[in-house]
C-alpha cells in the first residue's frame, strides 16, 4: 500500500514538466523566428539601401557621360560650335577659342562660365542657382570655387531626355566649367598654395610625377602650346525618390589626335601649317623597311594639293637614318617621290615646285613627339583612339564584309580600329576618316581611303595588287608590338620601336599615297580626321560627399 501511495506522488511531482519544456521550446523557437525576421527585415533594407545608391551612382554617370558626349562636335545634341552644317543645336553654349586652329575647335570656358544640363522630373523645378532646397540648388560649387553662382555667367540646357519627353535617368543637374587647384583641392604645380584664380590646363607631354601630383595638369601658360588643351570639369547631382543623393565628378581634356603627334612650331620652314604628319608616309623606329614601289605609276606623293602657298612635305619619312633597309627599284630615278628633295631640310626656305628625291630621314628635331617614339607611349595613344572609335572591330577582317555596311561619306567621317588583321582586297570603295590597324594590312590599291590611316602594333604595310585607288591624307607605320602580340620592352627611353614595314610590289597602276592637308585637318564644307576632339579623355573621377 505505501509503494502505491510512493508511485502516485512521484507521478503528482512530475505533473505538468512536458507542458514546460513545449512551452520553452516555442519560445525558443519563436526567438529564432523573430530574429530571423528581423535578419530579413535588415537584410531587406540593406538590399534596398544599396540598390539605391547604386541606382543614384549611375544616374550620376549617366550625367555625366551625356555631358561628356555632348561636348563632341559630331553628337546630334552638341553643345559646341562647329565648322560644317548643320550646326549644334546649342552652338555658343560653350565658348569655343579664337585665333587659328585648333583653338576655333576646342572649348575656351573662362573662370565665371558655369553651365548646367538640367533633367527635372515631370512637374518638378530644378533650379541649381537656387537656394530653395526643393529646386536641388548647387552647394558643391561655392565650397570648390570660393565664390557664389550669383556672379558667374549661368547658361543652362535641357536634358536630352527631356527633350525627347522619356523618363531617363534620375540625375537631377550637370555643370560644365573651368577647373583649379583650389576646386581640385591639388597642388599640380607644387608651388604650396591652392590657387583660386588660374585655370588649369591639360598637357599629354607634362608628365613629370616627380614634379607634378597629376601630370598632364598644369596652370594655364602664358603662351600655351598647341599641345595643350583645357580642363574641364563635369560635376552631376543625382536624388533618388527616397531622397538619397549622390554626387560624381569628373576632370576631362579634349583628345585631339593632331596635338597629341606634332612639335611646335613645325619645322622644316615651308610645312603647311596643321600639316599634321611630317610626310605622306612616316615610318617610325628602328630598322625599318622600304620596298617598292613595284611600278613606276606608283606615287608617294608630298605635294599637299589643299594648301595655296608652302605646300611641299616630305614623300616619306624615317625617324632613325642610320638603321633603315630600303629595298627599291623605283628610287632611281626618284620620280615616285614628289616632295622635299634630300636637300629641302636644310633649305632656308621652301623649293617652288616638286622635288624629287630619295626617300628622306626626319630631320634632327623630329616633328613626332617623344610619345609618339616608343612602344608604350604608341601604346596609350592607340587606346584613347579605340575608346573614342566609331567602330571597333577585332580582326581577321575583311573590307567588304566589315567595312562596306558603315556608311562613311565625306561629311560623316568616321574613327575606324581593327584588333588585328584587316585585308582590303577587292574592296573598290571609298573609306573616309581614320582607320587603325594593330595588326598587318594588306592594301588593294584599288580601295580608297581620304584621310589617316595608322598601322600601329604589328606595323605591316603590304600591297601585292595593282589599282586605280589610293591614300588621300597621310600613313603612319609602327611596329609596337612582337608576333606574340606583347609589347616591346624598350632597351631605352628613346630607341625603343621595332622594324616598321612598308611593302609595295604589284605592277599595274595606282594613285599612291598622295598628302592631303584637307582630309587630315578638314575644310568648311567638310571634316577631317583630325581635326576636332575625337573624345574627351577623362583624366580623374571622384564622389563628392553629401552634407
């Protein structure tokens, strides 16, 4: 009877423990539950915190990248003045230099010309000389310039996306000005002061880091070079529909193709002025070859048709006189080579009819620049080319099939670069603008092409065929790169280029290789390959806090 009475009281102990830990464990489990909520909830916003912002980072890009694309001549919305019809339609909204060109073709903000694109939402006021928070004012501009809006010379435009009534992106203003040090915050000339009233300039052959805390920067000279080109700077605000803001900020420089190659002034005396390339044919770096041409109708011709007066230049040209192979039949007699004759470099002035002669070394303070004489110097000038081209193409490739379907007319130029091989065989068209090869071209002198054609990386020019075509403009050959495709270690800073080849063997006649002043550098009526920005380099990029 007692062991009875003992079972039943442990079993009263243990009453209601199974209910215990069932409610324990939902309590656990509905901790865990909570904060697995609470993760999501937080991982949720995070998500949407980040999506925004990335939204607004690249809203702001996309303000700037339509600034920076407007500020092209060649863009249907430009915001410059150009030579050839139809003109921008907001030419004169940035003032653009006087005097002789390039300065006519490039940008001349002075320290108060502050302008804005604005791109305001539907119903809504974007006023950036405001101070009314709602019309999203401009308050980066003050703290980088020392001075207020209210006494700039504001001009504003609208959005392209406004203009066509579409729904782009969220960035709400862009401004275009001048840049200094103090904006900058950069002491480029290492002087110890942030100067706030001298614009700075961007120069390709600056580059002393040593010297200069971002080379190519400098405060404008008193007598610049036609190497050197403004700065400016491009800031975009955008603000999301929460309210968040970014602001990105971008330096570009105009890359113009024709300041980037020559040196000031331009020797020998008689060189057309803007001539631009020292020869119909240049050949740069060691051990080059020359050979043909295979006929005697074959012309390199250096008398310029388009300049009235000084009109001769070389017919070809090599950069090291000691270290070139030529292999040609047709050099005597040196009909083929109109021109400076082998004197003309050392004439006090120009001769007063064609020359004939052999082929001519550059004289001893070359017309290239030192950029343009070693291999990673070529190097980065063919990557700003392929960042700015029309179109860029990876070869093998063929004329016909690749190059047919552009479109390319006397007022539609266009930037052309093959990654490779390019053949032009059987192509009995005409080209116009500027082509870049890096790897070999093989030449039907039956196609035409009136402008500038580089061959730089492999630096092969052959011609097997005979034809009725030929070059308007000018060539230049390179040879950068070894058969691998790497690029040649320099043994020194100055004698660095590989054997550049030029090959011409066909029999039968062909117009040549004739310089042509026009279809480098361009006339009212129509554009060279030269002669305007072909981008507008970007030379730093930075965000700007939001206060």
């Amino acid at each position: 009877m007692k062991r009875g009475n003992h079972i039943r009281s442990n079993k009263q102990s243990e009453s209601g423990a199974a209910l215990l830990i069932a409610i324990f464990a939902l309590l656990l489990i509905s901790v865990v539950a909570i904060a697995m909520v609470v993760s999501q909830g937080t991982d949720s916003a995070l998500a949407g915190n980040y999506r925004t912002s990335t939204a607004g980072y690249y809203a702001a890009v996309a303000g700037l990248e339509e600034a920076r694309g407007r500020l092209m001549s060649k863009n249907p919305n430009c915001l410059v003045s150009r030579l050839t019809a139809p003109n921008c339609p907001n030419a004169g909204f940035i003032p653009m230099g006087t005097g002789t060109w390039p300065s006519t073709v490039l940008p001349a903000l002075q320290l108060t010309d502050v302008r804005y694109i604005l791109n305001p939402g539907s119903g809504e006021t974007v006023d950036p000389t405001s101070s009314n928070p709602n019309y999203y004012p401009d308050k980066e501009y003050q703290q980088e310039f020392g001075w207020s809006l209210s006494g700039t010379n504001v001009l504003t435009t609208p959005s392209v996306w406004t203009g066509i009534g579409q729904t782009g992106p969220q960035y709400k203003w862009v401004r275009i000005n001048s840049v200094t040090e103090h904006a900058l915050n950069l002491d480029v000339d290492n002087d110890g002061s942030m100067d706030t009233a001298t614009m700075l300039w961007y120069d390709p052959a600056y580059v002393d880091s040593s010297n200069n805390p971002r080379p190519g920067l400098l405060p404008k000279p008193l007598v610049p070079q036609p190497t050197q080109v403004q700065a400016l700077e491009l800031t975009a605000l955008a603000v999301m529909p929460n309210g968040s803001q970014r602001v990105l900020q971008y330096v570009v420089a105009p890359f113009v193709l024709s300041t980037q190659f020559s040196n000031p002034p331009v020797p020998p005396a008689g060189t057309p002025q803007n001539a631009g390339f020292p020869a119909a044919l240049t050949l740069a770096g060691n051990g080059v070859h020359f050979t043909g041409p295979g006929t005697s109708t074959f012309y390199i011709n250096g008398n310029d048709p388009c300049a009235t007066s000084n009109n001769l230049v070389y017919s070809v040209a090599y950069t090291n006189s000691n270290d070139v192979t030529l292999n040609s039949p047709q050099i005597t007699p040196a009909a083929n080579y109109l021109g400076f004759p082998a004197s003309g470099p050392g004439s006090p002035s120009p001769p007063t009819s064609p020359g004939v002669g052999t082929v001519n070394p550059l004289p001893a303070n070359p017309m290239l620049r030192p950029n343009w004489m070693t291999p990673s110097g070529l190097d980065a000038v063919v990557q700003d080319i392929t960042k700015s081209a029309d179109v860029v193409l990876n070869g093998p490739v063929t004329a016909n099939t690749n190059l047919t379907p552009l479109g390319m007319t006397p007022n539609n130029p266009m930037t052309i670069v093959v990654n490779g091989d390019v053949d032009f065989n059987a192509w009995h068209q005409v080209g116009y603008g500027l082509l870049l090869v890096t790897g070999n071209l093989k030449w039907d002198p039956d196609a035409n092409w009136e402008g500038l054609v580089l061959v730089i990386g492999q630096g092969n020019f052959t011609s097997t065929r005979g034809g009725n075509g030929g070059i308007d403009g000018a060539v230049f050959i390179a040879k950068t790169r070894d058969a691998s495709g790497n690029l040649l270690s320099p043994p020194n800073l100055t004698s660095s280029l590989g054997a550049a080849s030029f090959s011409e063997t066909a029999s039968g006649s062909a117009k040549g290789i004739n310089y042509n002043s026009c279809w480098l550098n361009g006339t009212p009526a129509a554009p060279g390959a030269l002669t305007y920005p072909l981008t507008y380099k970007v030379l730093s990029f930075r965000e700007i806090p939001v206060n």
